[in-house]
C-alpha cells in the first residue's frame, strides 16, 4: 500500500488489528478467517451494482469470489472513517 489517509483521527487498535488480518488474508488469498472479521450486519458497497450487499452469508460470497477473481490485485490507498465511535475502511 502505498499510501494512508485517515480523515478523522486515529484508528482504533481493533480496527487496525483486523485490518492487518485481512491485508494478511489476501496477501496470501486464503479467506478462511474471514467469518471473524465480519459482524452479523456487515454491508458491502459495490460501484457496479447499485444496492449494497447486506449480511454475512453475502459480503463472505462475494469477497469469496472476487479474491479468486481478480489477478495480481494490491492495496494502493486506505481510507479510514472513526466517525461515531466506529471504524469503517474503503480500499481502492
């Protein structure tokens, strides 16, 4: 990755512990540790389709799929959002 921006302070220590893990996870493209990371009422915002994906079974299908996917993929920035006393992050 070769940038970060954190728009609103410091990330929790959590955050960036499971940060780490999942950066882990593609970096070696294995997903198995994935459920741990997702709350119950995850949402995953796609640019190609216009309603969001909501839940567990559906965020861990769809990221899944996209790890086997995409070829040669890397992180090249990080935003992070610690608004309202939670952590969220976009990657492009």
């Amino acid at each position: 990755m070769t940038s970060e921006i954190n728009a609103s302070g410091p990330l929790h220590a959590a955050a960036r512990s499971g940060l780490a893990r999942w950066h882990a996870m593609i970096a070696d493209l294995e997903l198995r540790g994935l459920p741990d990371l997702l709350c119950e009422h995850v949402r995953f915002r796609s640019p190609f389709v216009w309603k969001p994906y909501e839940g567990k079974d559906a965020v861990q299908m769809i990221l899944g799929t996209v790890v086997t996917v995409f070829e040669d993929f890397k992180y090249v920035r990080e935003f992070h959002n610690t608004t309202r006393g939670r952590s969220s992050t976009s990657k492009s």
